[in-house]
C-alpha cells in the first residue's frame, strides 16, 4: 500500500516506521509551514527532549506563502556545527555512534541551500544505515485529499500528539529522565544500530487512521 508522508529532518520514529512499512511517496509541492517538523528533530540528551531547529530564510509578507521545496536555509550561523556538536554530546557514549559517525558528519560539512535537499540527504542517510529502500515517489501537484492510499502528512504536525505504541529501549540517560518517545531515528540508531530495522518494522501503527 501507498504512504504520503512530508520530507523531514531526520525524520521521527513514527514517519521511519510508515516509510520502512508501506510504500512511501513525498509530499514536495505544499505550502511550507511554520513549526513543524520539515525543519526541526527531537533528540535525547541529557537535559532531557532536545528540539534541533534549522534556520530558513523567511520571506516578506508580500511574497506570501513559498512552497516547502523553494525554502531556502540561512546559513549565515554556524546551525550545522551547533547540531552536530550537538548529537556528539548526547551520543558519544551511546553504543552505536562511532559505526555510524564517519558517514553521518558529512552532512554537517556541506552546505545545503534549500531545506527539501538537506531532508532528502538526512533520509537517504537513514534508509542507507537501516538497510530499506529509499523512497523515490513525489507528488506532481499538492492535493488535500489524497486518495491513493494512506494519507500520513499529519505526521509532520510537531503540536499532535501522535498515540504511538513503542516498546521502550535503551537510551543514553534513560535512567535520568525515562523512556522518550518518537525522537528522531538518529536515536534508535545510536543505541540499537543494526536492530534498529527491526525495532520499527515491529512497531505497531494504530496511528495510520487517524
């Protein structure tokens, strides 16, 4: 069966899940929205839930709305080295970052000029170390109602809460803080590394109708 689901930033436990499960297509042609998660990931460190946000390059209120995949990034911080110091802190002792470290920071070294690029790359990494095919579908023209099968582009909505039934496993400060659910993928990699396929893939998605 077909899934719809929007390109995000290392994309979260539940989005891996529909895209590993069913057979993914992306959403390329809606109107960029503002916190979502097209531009932002949750990770764990040890603070707690950790928000990664990516800077984009705002238009003026004359423009009106830019579509997602003209969005493009400000890049006149330093983002990616924070991001990526970042993800080393919270991972560095977790069981599986070092395998995955050397392919990983490239994409903090390259500098991306639209946000629909650096999401499909930070996928592409994903599927790659998970070892599924990488979605290749696009929309040709947003439609509202999509009716070709599962329809999960709420998924990108960062204000639902998403009813996700996930066994809880090992994570870095879980004794501090406790089980945190659907960060993003990043971190069932880092602490299961080549189980981390079949974690999801047994996942239970009650979510889909919703």
């Amino acid at each position: 069966m077909k899934a719809l689901l929007h390109p995000t930033y290392f994309p979260n436990i539940a989005t891996m899940a529909v895209l590993i499960k069913y057979e993914a297509y992306w959403e390329t042609h809606d109107n960029f929205q503002k916190q979502t998660h097209r531009n932002r990931t949750h990770i764990c460190t040890d603070i707690g839930k950790h928000l990664l946000t990516i800077p984009i390059q705002h238009v003026g209120g004359s423009q009106g709305r830019q579509k997602t995949r003209d969005v493009k990034l400000d890049n006149s911080g330093n983002w990616q080295r924070q991001h990526w110091r970042t993800l080393q802190t919270a991972y560095r002792t977790s069981a599986f970052f070092e395998y995955y470290e050397d392919e990983l920071a490239p994409l903090f070294h390259r500098e991306f000029k639209f946000l629909l690029d650096l999401n499909l790359n930070t996928i592409a990494f994903l599927t790659e170390a998970t070892g599924v095919q990488n979605p290749e579908g696009t929309t040709a023209t947003y439609q509202k109602d999509w009716g070709e099968g599962l329809d999960c582009r709420f998924l990108v909505n960062a204000k639902k809460i998403i009813e996700l039934e996930q066994p809880p496993y090992f994570q870095v400060f879980g004794d501090r803080h406790g089980f945190v659910k659907n960060t993003s993928t990043l971190d069932v990699l880092f602490n299961q590394g080549p189980s981390t396929v079949d974690y999801l893939s047994a996942l239970q998605l009650s979510f889909k109708d919703a």
